[in-house]
C-alpha cells in the first residue's frame, strides 16, 4: 500500500470490510515504519548477521549451547513453533528495546511483552488466530471449543507446557471457590462458567452450557490470560491439593497464606514481582518491580516463535522499562533519543510539536495508531452514587441534558486538543458498521439558555446567593469528578478546567478529584466516586467493547457498578435498574450467543439505541489520533496499527520480531 494514501479512504474501505467482519476493524495493509540510520544509536545492540540454514540462535544462547549449560535448540523448541512473518525483513540478533513508564503500570507491561494466549489477533483486526494453541477446533453451535497445544512447548525454566497446565489455571485456581468466589465473564456462557477437561497432553475442551459466540474473539482480546500464565509445577507448592506444605510454603515467601499466593498469581502481580516465575514470554524478567528505577528483562531462551528462515525470536538481547517518577523526565528521555519506542505517557496533543521540532536530532519519527476511543473525555456521572440526593441528581435526564449544552465543546477543541475533531458524544465513529450520527451529534449544541431550560425542568430552579442551583434537600448541587494524574491524558485536567466554568454559569459546582492512577482504580471499583472521566472504548468494535454503553464492570467504564452487579444476579450487592437498563442487557445476552456476525450487529444496534435514548454519559469530542515515537534505527516496527483495549497493543505486532541496526 502507498504509505502516502489518504487515511479517509483507507477508512472507508475497512468499513465495508468491517461489515463482513461483524465488528472487527480491517486495515488494508500495515504499512513497516520508515526506518533508516545506523549504528546502535546508544542503545549498546552489537547485532551480529542472523545464521543461516534455518537452526538459528542468539549468539549469547549458542555459547551455552556449547558450554553445556543450555539443551540445543532443537530441543527447546516444539514441534511446530509458530512461525512469525516480519514486519519488513529477517531481523538480526542483539540490543536493548529501551522503554519508559511513569510509575509501574502492570497494565501496560502486560500488553507490551505478555500477549501470549492460546489465540491471538492478526495484525489486521479481522480474525483470531492461532498462538499458544497450534488448532482449535469449534462444533455447530458454538458450545465446544477444542484446543490443541503445541507438543515439546517448554517454559521458560525449561519445564514442559501441557494441558495439565490449563487444567491447572482453570480448575484449581481461576474456580477455586477460596481463590475466586466469582465467576469470570470471559468463561461465562447460560450464566454458568465452562467447564474444563483434558483429552491428552495437548488437548483440552472447553464446554459451555450456551452458545459462546464471541469466546475466541473475547480471548484474543483479553490480557488477564489465566490458561496460559499459571505453571503448575511452579504454583503446586501453593496449593493445598498439591502440597501439604502449601500454607507454610506461602507465608515463607511473605503471603498471608496459600490463598493470597495463589491470588497473587491469579490476577498478575506475581508476573512483575516474582522473577522466578516461568513465563512463555519472549523476554523474562530478571528485576522484580519493587522500588526499583528500571525494570530489566532478557532473552527466554526456551521461547516457541521462530522466523521463516527457521530462526529463533526474539531478535533482542532484552528490554529495559525505565521507570519514571516524572512524566516531563521522560519526554526529555524520548527528545534526546533515549527511548527506542513508546506510544504513552509522553505522546499527547501538546507535545507533539515538540516531539516534532527535535525528531532530526533525537533520531526518531513517528508512527500512527488508529483509536477505538469513542471520545477525548467521556463524562460518567455516577448512577449509583453512595449519595442518594447526588443518585437523583445524576439519574434525571434533564440534568444531564442541561450540563451538555452548557459545554462549550468548540472551545475546548481549540484550546485543548490543538483544533482537532469535532462535537461528539460517546458513540461508534463512522469506521463502525454500527455508526450512528444521531447518538453522537445529539445535545452537543454550545447554548446557554437551552441548558437552563433543562436544568429547570430537571426541577433544580432554585439557587443559593452564590447563584448554585439547590437539589432536592435544599442545600447547592455541588460534586466532584475524579480524574488520573498519572494515565498519559493530561489534557483530560485541562478540559475539565473548562468544563468547570461552563457549568459554574448555569449554577452547577463541579470540582475535580486529582488522583493517581492506583488510587483511581481503587476508589472506582469500591464505588467511592461520584463522577469520574476517562476515554471510553468501543467506537469501532461495540459487540466486544460494549462497557460504556451499558452497565457492566470493568476498570474504567464503571457508571453504574450496583446495577451491573444486579443483571449478573447479585442482588444483595445490587441495584435494581430501570427497565431500558434491563432491556439493554437482555438484548446483549442475545449478542453473546447469536453466531452470525450480521444479526450480532443488528442487535448491538438495538442496545446503542437505547444508551441513544437514555443519554447516561457526555462527551466533548471526536478523539485525536494518538501516534507513537519510533527510534530511526528499531526496526520492523508497523507504520499505523489500532489503539483499542481490546486490540493488546503492542504485544499484537509480535514485538519478538522488532530488531535493532
């Protein structure tokens, strides 16, 4: 494809595409990045030319081969290694991928080098496809998923991969009542969880009560990966079926006892604190996270993706995650050539003319990413607040109403997002089979008086000497809306700055709640917030990211958590909702077991009719574009990829195929 090609059209083809795919976005072609230079660039890479005939190995890797310290490769690969095509050409071996973050996000470091499921996306968005699974195989109906593992795979200590493995993560852990009470969306179909059984040492069933229509597509998206990340012959210890020990082996090992070890394991903590941990990661950990100001990986020399030419991934020695206190530190780092790729914290609207004035002598350029935003701040007044007087509030439509049309969203565009986009509401964007202009134009009009009126309808005429509008008891409508220090989005505090004074002139208070990212979370899902912002999910593929559009849990979409908890039966920890609320749910139950992405989409349309007429959540506009920094000479990198939670970038470019010169 011309790298030159206008991006609209490229869009409107994928469109159609997106048609046939049944929710999935289709780029036309990844286009490699433009990388030219040489020398390491300061990144200490002496690469050396990859080995011919199809055998080849790290050179670091061959030496211990030699030494007698390593098995030779062809004993540390399985027996059909997953072949990766290159981005541009055969890479060669050797250097660092030098990296930043601010804080430790274990999110990120997840979608960076643990993408390693039993499915994964392509490159394109279209389809699963294989990965630590070498088959799968589905019946008619959608209700059996058979998993065929790769024979000989190995982790990274060497130990076999095999299906005892899967059972293992799945039986023992992921639905031990002690370990997780609950259930797992992902493994839930008829409201029950799957079941799990083993056919031999590579092969595994899973079994659902109900078509399970989206399992493989919801696999390949989801980063909390159990299956494939919980060694039984590691974890054993831990667990009082397997050792009589267990309770003594966890509190050696600083756990309050068997139960948090293996809930450590479980949700992810374990992977960045626990280097002993085997992993089927490309590059493993060699500094746990702690309080250190770098986290350092190498090489597995165990790993089971190889090159056409037979060559064994990764390309890299290994990686280096700095870990920043500071967010202007490390756009610094990027602007003196510092860091050989990053794509967050540092790549916002505002710095990128500065990242552009310093790319000739910084050595870097950019690439693009194509977002699954469905706007720049997605407002989400708390529906279930603690608060009952600020519950009703929230839950009048007029009110919400009122405060949209007394954003002036044209001025934030200009001031904030450097003239980009355009008014809009969260809503699918017109690359979405599922776009809808209505949903995302409608009561984005900047009028004054318009919002007053709503805002009397809403019954809140009175106001206090201060000129605030009096609730329902009495006293000013006055609530405060969190929002992240620390998540890469600093213009989110600037537009909220605004955002502030449109309502401060129709008499509504509104303060921000500045927390760090950590804390965020925490108060989110205990549902100690009022109103929090944040971008949203969902504007291309809505059957797969459906969060902002009605009430279900997760970690940033979360508007309406005790109704969610309600629809999945948990009524004592619940709140009934409205019936549109009900109805929504019902049709998705629909969407999760219907096979025919045509009729999926008919009725995903069904459920943003109604997030259309019930208007839960505000938004300023149109997202920008988000784009990363690319070093000159860090190779086989893709010119232009998707931005989405549920696209795990970068981990779906096979970073294990990136190589420096």
């Amino acid at each position: 494809m011309d790298p030159q090609i206008d991006r609209r059209h490229l869009l409107q083809l994928n469109r159609r595409q997106l048609l046939r795919a049944g929710g999935a976005l289709t780029l036309a072609a990844l286009v490699p990045a433009c990388s030219s230079g040489s020398g390491d660039g300061g990144n200490g890479a002496t690469p050396s030319a990859p080995p011919e005939g199809g055998t080849g190995e790290a050179p670091g890797l061959k030496a211990l081969v030699d030494s007698g310290e390593l098995p030779p490769l062809a004993e540390r690969l399985p027996a059909s290694p997953m072949v990766v095509q290159p981005i541009e050409e055969i890479g060669q071996y050797g250097g660092t991928w030098r990296n930043g973050m601010v804080g430790t996000d274990g999110g990120r470091l997840i979608y960076t080098l643990a993408y390693e499921n039993l499915v994964r996306w392509n490159l394109d968005w279209t389809e699963p496809i294989p990965n630590v699974a070498e088959a799968v195989e589905i019946n008619d109906d959608a209700t059996v998923y058979t998993f065929i593992l790769r024979e000989g795979m190995k982790w990274s200590d060497g130990a076999p991969f095999t299906a005892d493995d899967i059972l293992f993560a799945y039986n023992d852990v992921l639905t031990h009542p002690q370990v997780n009470p609950g259930d797992y969306g992902l493994f839930v179909a008829g409201g029950e969880m799957g079941t799990l059984e083993k056919v031999d040492d590579v092969t595994v069933v899973f079994t659902f009560a109900a078509p399970h229509a989206l399992f493989l597509e919801q696999l390949a998206g989801e980063i909390a990966y159990m299956p494939t990340r919980l060694p039984r012959h590691y974890l054993e210890k831990f667990h009082p079926d397997y050792s009589d020990d267990a309770e003594q082996n966890a509190k050696d090992a600083d756990f309050s006892g068997w139960v948090e070890a293996l809930q450590d394991a479980l949700w992810g903590g374990a992977m960045w604190h626990d280097i002993e941990l085997p992993r089927l990661h490309a590059w493993v950990p060699t500094t746990p996270v702690s309080d250190a100001t770098e986290m350092l990986f190498e090489r597995n020399p165990y790993y089971w993706k190889i090159d056409p030419d037979g060559n064994q991934l990764p390309y890299l020695d290994g990686i280096r995650f700095g870990i920043f206190q500071d967010a202007e530190v490390l756009l610094l780092s990027t602007l003196q050539g510092e860091i050989d790729m990053i794509d967050r914290v540092v790549t916002t609207t505002t710095n990128k003319p500065v990242l552009a004035r310093d790319r000739e002598s910084g050595g870097y350029d950019f690439f693009d990413l194509v977002p699954d935003k469905i706007n720049t701040m997605t407002i989400l007044l708390n529906q279930n607040c603690q608060d009952e007087v600020k519950r009703e509030i929230f839950g009048n439509k007029d009110f919400r109403i009122g405060l949209s049309h007394a954003i002036n969203r044209q001025e934030i565009i200009e001031a904030v997002y450097a003239r980009q986009g355009e008014p809009w509401q969260p809503a699918p964007l017109p690359e979405s089979a599922l776009y809808d202009e209505e949903m995302g134009k409608q009561y984005t009009e900047y009028d004054v008086d318009l919002a007053n009126r709503h805002l009397d309808d809403a019954g809140y005429t009175e106001r206090n000497a201060d000129g605030i509008r009096l609730g329902p008891d009495g006293k000013p409508i006055s609530f405060r809306i969190l929002v992240a220090t620390d998540s890469g989005k600093p213009e989110m505090i600037d537009s909220l700055e605004l955002v502030k004074g449109y309502w401060r002139e129709v008499g509504i208070d509104m303060s921000m709640q500045t927390e760090a990212n950590e804390l965020r979370y925490e108060l989110i899902q205990a549902n100690e917030h009022e109103a929090h912002v944040w971008d949203g999910d969902g504007a291309l593929d809505p059957v797969n990211s459906p969060s902002f559009y009605l009430p279900r849990w997760g970690i940033d979409n979360v508007f309406a958590s005790k109704w969610s908890n309600w629809l999945d039966g948990d009524t004592e920890d619940g709140i009934e909702p409205p019936e549109p609320v009900k109805e929504q749910f019902r049709i998705y139950q629909e969407v999760l077991v219907e096979p025919d992405p045509d009729r999926r989409n008919e009725l995903m349309a069904e459920v943003l009719r109604i997030a259309k007429e019930q208007f839960y959540l505000i938004g300023i506009s149109t997202p920008v574009p988000p784009y990363g920094v690319v070093k000159n000479n860090f190779r086989n990198m893709v010119d232009q990829t998707f931005f989405a939670a549920k696209f795990p970038y970068p981990g779906v470019t096979h970073p294990e195929q990136y190589f420096v010169t």
